[in-house]
C-alpha cells in the first residue's frame, strides 16, 4: 500500500469525501423509505472509495461523465449536498431545477460535470465527445468517464473506446466493477474475468484495481489522466468494489450470494480507512470524529435546505425544451 | 353571478317570440317589476318585466331577433360583473339587415326534420355569419357538401335572409318565405320577415297550399237591413253597425247550418259544436282575427258591443294571447273600401270563411218596368270543397242572404 | 447576383463557409473525409480543414452520434451525416434521449448545438433500409429542430442557420435531390428556422409540404391551373418548429388543404399537421384535411412497385380535385 506517500491532508480529504458521500447516500436512502422523494434513486454505498480516489486524480477543470448510480460521482467533483439533494426531492433549487432527478444530475459550467445518464452506457460516446472536443479545442482537460460493469457489453463502449483508441482523446475510462447489472452477475453474461482486459483489443493501456483503497484509485486513475493530457490517448482503470444495496433503493438484492456482503462489509473502504489512519497514526480519534460532525452538520444543513426549498412553479413545465424558439417549438 | 332574462312562455303554444324592443339599455339600473323589453308573439306584443333588481349588463338578443322560449335574452347583474357566455354571443348586427345567430341550444341541422345538413365548418360559420339558412341550399362539395362558394351564391341571389336559428322557419318548411332568387334594384330596403307578418304569411301560403277552396259570390239587397239599422239605431239611441247585424246573421245561419262548422284533421273530420267567429281587423303590421265565441248565443248588442272592444284591443295590441284563437269560422269585412268581390283565404283550422264587400247603389227593373234605386251588398264565401260541397255552401249563402234582406228575423 | 449550383454543392457550400467562419464546427461521419462524402458534398475539407475538424468515422452511428453531443457540450459545433436517415434506428439513444433531452433533462444548463445531415427518401431503388422518411420520428421528440428544405438556396441558408443554432437540429435533405441545379444567390446569406416558403401562390387549395414533394405539388398545380384550379404550395422548410402563421394565412384563404408527404401515411407528421389544422382552423375548413403520403408498406426495391409508394404529380391532382369535387 501506498499510503505513506501521501500527506496527512489529502488522506483525511479522501475520508471525509468517502463518509459525505456516505452521509448523503444514507440520507437519501432515509427520504426515500420515508416517502419523501419521487421516482427511483440508485445508491453507491459501499462504492465511496472509488468516486473519491478518482475524482481526487483529476484537475479542477477536467470534465466528467457519470451513470444512473452517480451521486458519489458527482459529490466528489465537487458536487453540493443541499443542491444535490433538493434536485432528487424535485425542486426548483437543485442542480437541475427539479426536471433531471437523481439519475441527470449535471453542472456543465461549474463542475464540469457533463452529467449523469439513465441510459446505461450512454454516458461513455458522451465522456469521449468531451474528449474529441479537447482535442478539438487543444486545450490539456482530460475527460474520466464513469461506467459499470454491465455497460461494458453495450455496444456503445465498444464504439466510443474505439474512436477514441483511433483519435488518441484524451479520456480515462473507468469501470466500477460492483459484479451485478441489477440481478445479472457479471461473469453469467461476460466470459473474461476482467473488463480491464478488453483494453487489448483495443490496444490500450488497461488496469484492475482494488477500488475500496481511495489511495489506490487515486494512483490507477491518476497514471491514466496523466497519460491522456500527455496525447497518449485513452486507458481503461477498472476498480472492484461492491454496491451495497441493491440496484435500486428498495431492492433485496437476495440474488445475490450471502458471501457478497460478508465481503463486502469486510471489504468496506470506509471503516478500513478509519482504522488504518488510527492504526498508523496519521490522525486521532478525535480529528476524525470532528471530521465526521463536520460532515453530519453538512448534511442536516443540506437537508434542511432541499425541505424547505420550493418546487417549481408548474409553468415551468415547459421551459428549457430548446435554448431558442422554446415557446414555439413546445406549442406545436 | 349575473341573471339571466330569459324569454318567457306566454302562451301554451308558444314557442318563440321576437325581441320588438329593449325599454331598458346596457348600463341602466333595473329594479324588479320594471319592464325591460317588449317581446312579440305570434300576434301579440307583451311586456316583460324585470324579476330582479340591478343593472341591465348585457343584452344578448338584440331587437329583431326571435329567440325560443327560455332562451337568452339579457343579463342583469352589479356593475361590472362579467357575464359567462356573453362572449359566445354573436355581435349584434343591425336590426333591419341580418339575423344574429342565437346562442341557444338548437343549431338547424339539429332540428331538420330530413336529418343531418352535409355542410363545411366555413360554410356554416359563413352562413351564420350572413344570416342564410342552408337547410335548402345546394351543396356542390364532396358528396353534397355545401362548401362556403354555395352560401355566398346563396346570399347573393338571396339578399333578404330568413332565420336560420328559429324553429318555427325550420319546423314548418314554407317555400313561400324561404329565400328566394330576388335581384335587389337600387333604394330597395331588405327587411327581416318577422313576427305578425310572418306568422300571417306562413298561415296564409299554408292554408293556400292546403285546402282546395272554391268561393262563391251571392248579391244581396240591403235596402231594407241598411233602413231597419237606420231605425233601430235612432229608436234605441245605439250605434250598431252594418257589420253587427251581419255577424248576428251569420252567426244564425252557421247555427242552422252546422255543416259549414267543420275541420279537417288528417283522416278525421271534426264537426264543431260552438259558433264561433273570428273577425279579421286590419292593423299597420299585418292582420289579426279576434273570435267572438258563441256568437250564436249573443244578442245583436252584446255582439255589437264585443266586436267593438276586440277591434279596439287588436288596434292596440291587447288582446289576450286566447282571445285570437279557436275560430270555427271567419268573417271578412272589405266593405269600408269599397271592395266589390274578393277571394278570401280560409283561415285555418275553419273550413269556411265569408267575405264582406261593399254596399252600392244599383238600379233595379221590376216586373212592370219600374226603375229603381236599391242598395246591394255581396259575399264572397269561400270554403274548403274537401268538406263542402257547393250546394251545401250555396244553401248557407242562401240562408244568410234570406237573413240580411228580411232583417226582422235576424233579431227574432 | 445568382449562380446556379446543385443541391449538393450549396449544401457543401453552407458547411465550408460555416467552417471557415468557425473553427469550432467540425464535420464527424462515414466517409466524409477522406473521400469527402458519398455525394461529394465534403470534397476537400479535411485536407483545408485538417483531421481534426474533418473525421471519417468507423461504422459507428450510435459511438459517433453520442460523442457528437458531448463534443457539443463542449461548444464544439459537430455537423454529423449519417449515410442514410433509415440509420437514426442504430444512432435513436444519441439523438433521442441524449441530445434532445439534455438541454431540458440539466434545467437548462447543457447546449447541445449539433447538427445531424439525414439523407433520405425514395426513388433509388434502394428498397426496405435505405429509402425511408422519418422525419416524424424526429418531430415526435421534443428538443429537436427538425428542418426539411427542397430547393438549392433554401438547404444552403437554411444549413447555415443549423449549424449557428444551439439545438439539435435534424437536417433532412431527400438524396433525389442533390443532382438538381437550381439558382441561389451569390455570397454569405441564412434563412431562419422556422419560416415557411408560399413556393406558388394560390386561391383554391393550399397543399403543405416539403422536401422533394415540394416540386411534385409544383407539378400538380401546373397541371390544374390549365383546368382553372389555382393551388397554393406552401414550403414548410422547417417542420419544427412549426411556422403556424403561415398556414393560418394560408389556409384562411384557400379553405381547402392537402398535407402532402412522402412518409409512411400512419402515423406521419402529414398527419400530425392535418389534425392541428382541424383542431384549430376548423371553421375556416370548407373540406376535410386531406393527407396524401406513402403507403403503409415497406419502401420496395422493384421500380413498379416503389412507385407505388410515394406520392406523384397525377396522384396530387387526383387529391386536389377529390378536395373540390372538382
């Protein structure tokens, strides 16, 4: 492990990230239970370390894509909780107004975040246009798409990689391998044991890591970015994790073996970090748990926000269709 | 919410009326049991009073306009109060010219009788907008489909428009008002054919179309009956004219002659019990025939006296909506302007009507040679030959004749 | 001043000016390169433009669609061609839930100002996969612009507005007509999207259409007008959105409509714009809307039979005098 390379600071960041997005996924989880939030939300507990090492990889004007489970994503690129959370109540101050939901939160401008997608793999030609239009523009932003197992047998990932292996754009395909497509485990429907391995065919850097270590995320992804902004083209990072829940909020999951969980509690990148920055003294008990009432005031702060935000009016119902002509072109 | 004025039934048979006048404008404050309109039915013009305190609104049915009963009339209401359906109503166009479509719940392709008018949207927004009634126009569309090109034709032969929301033009078809193909000369005035004049001209081309009547002129010396009126009338200090002591005459004959007190009604032929005749009086817009019921069984006074009063009420728009209707039979009376013979139509549902004509000087031969002046008066009876046979009438003629020249025995 | 140039070449010659103008807008497609597209319209670009504003694609519709919108995400403003419009069944996610979506699905916040080439149409003898009209497809989806020229200087103006548009814009040209040459003016002009063309006035029976059809009401009215019937062709060039005011003034002075279409009759956007004329213009009517279109089949190969299956001059005429009961 690597961990002695790195400060004290960017540690204690990588924690802090995991357990907000932790935070806001079990709030969520709690508003949904409760009734409180409309449509379905698709939760990456247990999946914290992999949006936080690799997103910690990137710079602050890189460009990101994400997928249906992308609240982590989006969190750690710098996503607001308050605003991340009155989007998936449907109101008018979330991310997008209330009319994206959980699965379209974007902030183009701000974050370059070109958003998270319903359609799976959908995203990945999306992460790679970004990529073309680096190339286009010649600017040096790398773009890090975020993918799932499961879309790495649509066809789009095959297409988009492979433009992209063509051109040498400047993207970093990242693959978090949670074993299940809903209920599909990965291997019944893909006969190689590694997504990583399809970078091969297309002559491309490709590599699995262990996607519970923040760290180890952080190093796959930051090789991977560092050798796109170099012109080098595209790799693909492919990090094991586990989803705790099941596809939805709400899922069983009880086709899934017993052994997943057990191994992926005691996989949990979470409550290993915590022990391991004890253990190795790199902070006190006391740092953390202020760290952790830090993050606890965040999020009841960002809760009280998205309830006691407005929805929006019902007249905008028809605005944002088209940036010219709107009115028009939605009359008829 | 604003009230609605609706028009009232003022009669069991009526079924429309048209507006004459509004005695209240938009904007006038309205107390209860004020009269806002005047409304003319049939042949009678009636107030109609306001059942509700506030401002008079809006006026839906402007003058001119024959609106079924219950329909909308105007809206009474506070002060800028907006009324609902005001706006559903067509503008007012001017009285004279066209007929506003009324907002009531009988579109004519509804209540034609032959079934639904294959008919455009434009053309039916086009012929309601020129007031044409397109049950009869000719469709030259898709299978008969009367495009908006046949309304304007419509309307350009047929300059004087006919309702096209009123039942009563719908109902009861009658070619005979139905737009026509009229070329307009320069200074014609185009009038809307409403109220008594149309109800006269239908009653009259209907009975026209109907009965095959046959009218018969009998000459009658009145020497004697203009004397005996002369007499009676200094004796006993009244003022009976010639037509009392005819309508008492006639009303004797039809008592002895109860054949002529008939009515056809499809298969069936209705012998009438009472006597009762209807006398037509000429009024500025149109005719109007008040009944004197039971005539038979008045003196020559009380006839006298209630032809007088009917006449009067008539001239002055009066009369009770009973009392111009349940005629058995009908008299004519053109003798004041020297109306020699005439050809009276039949009024129906009588069978028979009888025509009074002047009375003239003529000089008569008698059977020695001897010249002399006597006054002479024709009838004209025209009946309905489907139930009367010439002979039958020719006897009652006789028997009223036999009347008139022998007066005494009109009163005996 | 005019020159005369076909289809093609006022199509290419929109794109190479908007390119010269712009640097962002880049041109992505089969064989647009190299070769400079299948029907010359892009011959020369990439070796002007360079490689990396002019791209061959592999045979990736779906792969090239998608990058296309987040390329234009990005400000970039990519002028995609697929080889042929029946294509769009590979490329639906891009176009119909990415790039239509985006702007509405982000509350604003994403621009996507992409422009797709759609070549389209019969009368190749290209049979069920290559012949098609689905410019209902694209109607159907909010978010797209949908534009549908016929003549030479209305595809070139109207492509240049495209491409300076901020929405996906379908841009619809019928293959049948890039060999025609037709007059366009000389130097740098744009048509706005949404404003239809009266291509020939008329006093009758207004006939809405577009594309090649355009030039098969021409015919028609042609033909009538020797028989004293006076058709009106309105060119509706952009079908979204939809220039309504034209076929308001249109039709409240003609009174009769034929919409006029080489879709699949069913469910086509013929029928879409005949029902809003009978939902809104329903007094100014003096017939029903009729839509004359394709037949409900799959577009043939045999000549005798594709014939059968798109709209032709003698066909219009027959409609036009079915409307008058002429």
């Amino acid at each position: 492990m690597a961990k002695k390379k790195y400060s004290k600071e960017m540690l204690i960041d990588l924690y802090r990230m995991m357990i907000r997005i932790r935070a806001f996924e079990t709030r969520a989880a709690e508003c949904f239970t409760k009734g409180m939030l409309a449509g379905n939300i698709h939760l990456c507990i247990g999946q914290e370390a992999v949006a936080a090492g690799a997103c910690y990889a990137l710079e602050k004007e890189d460009y990101m894509a994400t997928t249906h489970r992308g609240h982590g994503h989006t969190i750690a690129k710098g996503g607001k909780l308050d605003k991340m959370l009155a989007e998936l109540f449907g109101k008018k101050t979330g991310y997008c107004n209330g009319k994206g939901g959980s699965m379209h939160i974007a902030d183009v401008e701000g974050l370059h975040h070109l958003g998270a997608n319903g359609i799976v793999g959908a995203g990945i030609p999306i992460a790679t246009g970004s990529a073309l239009a680096s190339k286009v523009l010649g600017d040096k932003h790398v773009t890090l798409c975020f993918f799932g197992d499961s879309a790495s047998n649509q066809g789009t990932f095959h297409e988009a990689v492979n433009m992209a292996a063509a051109w040498k754009l400047p993207v970093v395909f990242l693959c978090e391998n949670n074993k299940y497509g809903v209920s599909t485990n990965i291997h019944s429907v893909t006969n190689t044991e590694t997504i990583a391995v399809r970078a091969k065919g297309y002559d491309i850097p490709g590599t699995t890591v262990d996607g519970n270590d923040p760290a180890i995320v952080y190093e796959a992804v930051k090789e991977a970015a560092d050798y796109a902004r170099a012109g080098n083209g595209p790799s693909i990072v492919e990090c094991i994790t586990y989803r705790h829940q099941g596809h939805y909020c709400g899922d069983p999951a009880n086709y899934r073996p017993a052994e997943y969980m057990e191994n992926a509690h005691k996989d949990d990148g979470i409550p290993n970090m915590r022990a391991r920055l004890l253990d190795e003294k790199v902070a006190t008990e006391e740092e953390l748990v202020a760290v952790e009432e830090e993050v606890k005031a965040e999020m009841d702060a960002a809760y009280e926000f998205a309830v006691a935000s407005e929805y929006p009016d019902p007249s905008e119902a028809t605005t944002d269709v088209y940036s010219s002509d709107n009115e028009r072109s939605v009359a008829r | 919410m604003a009230f609605e004025v609706k028009m009232p039934q003022l009669g069991l048979t009526m079924e429309e009326g048209t507006v004459t006048r509004w005695v209240k404008k938009e904007g006038e404050a309205v107390k209860a049991g004020d009269v806002i309109v005047e409304i003319t039915t049939d042949k009678l013009t009636s107030e109609v009073e306001s059942e509700f305190d506030g401002t008079m609104l809006k006026i839906v049915a402007q003058e001119g306009e024959d609106i079924p009963v219950k329909g909308l009339l105007a809206y009474i209401g506070e002060p800028g109060e907006t009324v609902g359906s005001a706006e559903a109503v067509p503008a007012a166009a001017p009285v004279a010219e066209t007929t506003p479509v009324v907002a009531a719940p009988m579109a004519p392709v509804a209540v034609t009788t032959s079934g639904r008018v294959r008919i455009s949207p434009l053309a039916r927004k086009t012929a309601a907008k020129m007031g044409i009634d397109y049950a009869n126009v000719k469709g030259s569309g898709p299978a008969g489909r009367i495009v908006q090109k046949d309304i304007l034709t419509a309307a350009q032969s047929a300059p004087v428009v006919a309702s096209v929301a009123t039942p009563a033009a719908v109902s009861t078809p009658t070619p005979a008002i139905a737009s026509g193909s009229i070329d307009l000369m320069e200074g014609d005035e185009v009038v809307k054919l409403a109220g008594m004049r149309k109800v006269v001209a239908e009653r009259m081309a209907q009975s026209r179309r109907e009965i095959p009547s046959v009218t018969q002129n009998v000459k009658i010396d009145v020497t004697n009956l203009m004397k005996f009126r002369k007499q009676v009338n200094e004796d006993l200090g009244v003022k009976y004219s010639v037509n009392d002591f005819i309508l008492k005459a006639v009303a004797k004959a039809l008592k002895n002659n109860k054949h002529i007190l008939v009515t056809l009604d499809g298969d069936k032929i209705i012998k009438r019990a009472h006597v009762n005749v209807g006398m037509a009086v000429a009024l500025d817009e149109g005719l109007i025939v008040p009944v004197l019921k039971d005539i038979d069984k008045m003196s020559l006074e009380e006839i006298s006296a209630t032809a007088k009063d009917l006449a009067e009420r008539a001239r002055t728009n009066k009369l009770g909506m009973d009392e111009y209707k349940g005629s058995t039979f009908s008299i004519s009376n053109l003798g004041m302007f020297g109306v020699e013979t005439f050809d009276p139509i039949v009024n129906q549902p009588d069978s028979g009507i009888l025509g009074v004509c002047a009375v003239q000087d003529e000089l008569v031969m008698d059977d020695e040679g001897n010249i002399s002046k006597r006054q002479f008066m024709r009838i004209s009876f025209t009946f309905d030959h489907r139930l009367i046979d010439g002979a039958t009438a020719a006897k009652f003629e006789l028997a009223i004749k036999e009347l008139l020249e022998n007066p005494m025995k009109i009163l005996l | 001043m005019s020159k005369v140039l076909s289809i093609s070449k006022a199509i290419g010659e929109a794109l190479h000016e908007e390119m010269a103008r712009d640097e962002n807008v880049i041109i992505l497609g089969e064989d647009m390169g190299k070769m400079g597209n299948v029907f010359g319209i892009t011959v020369g670009f990439q070796k002007e433009f360079g490689e990396h504003r002019v791209y061959d694609t592999p045979i990736s519709e779906s792969g090239f669609c998608g990058m296309a919108v987040g390329a234009a995400m990005r400000g970039i403003r990519p002028v995609v061609e697929l080889m042929y419009d029946d294509f769009i069944t590979v490329a639906a996610d891009p176009i119909i839930n990415q790039a239509a979506k985006m702007r509405y699905m982000t509350g604003g916040q994403a621009t996507v100002p992409m422009v797709l080439r759609l070549p389209m149409g019969a009368g190749r003898r290209n049979a069920g996969q290559h012949s098609q009209c689905l410019e209902n497809i694209f109607c159907h989806t909010p978010g797209l612009k949908v534009v549908a020229p016929s003549t030479a200087a209305d595809a070139k103006g109207l492509l240049k507005s495209a491409v300076r548009d901020d929405d996906p814009v379908m841009f619809m040209e019928h293959k049948l007509l890039y060999a025609k040459k037709e007059e366009l003016p000389e130097g740098e002009y744009t048509i706005p999207l949404g404003v239809a063309d009266v291509k020939k006035e008329g006093t009758d029976l207004t006939i809405i259409t577009w594309s090649r059809q355009v030039y098969f009401a021409l015919e028609a009215a042609e033909e009538l007008a020797k028989e004293g019937i006076h058709v009106e062709v309105l060119d509706l060039r952009t079908l979204v959105p939809l220039d309504w005011d034209a076929i308001v003034k249109s039709v409240s002075k003609t009174h009769n409509v034929i919409v006029l279409s080489e879709e699949v009759k069913r469910g086509s956007y013929a029928g879409e714009i005949s029902a809003q004329i009978a939902e809104e213009l329903f007094d100014e009517l003096d017939a029903p809307v009729e839509r004359v279109c394709g037949l409900n089949i799959v577009s043939p190969f045999s000549p005798t039979l594709e014939d059968e299956n798109f709209p032709h001059p003698a066909d219009i005429v027959k409609a036009v005098k079915k409307v008058l009961n002429k």
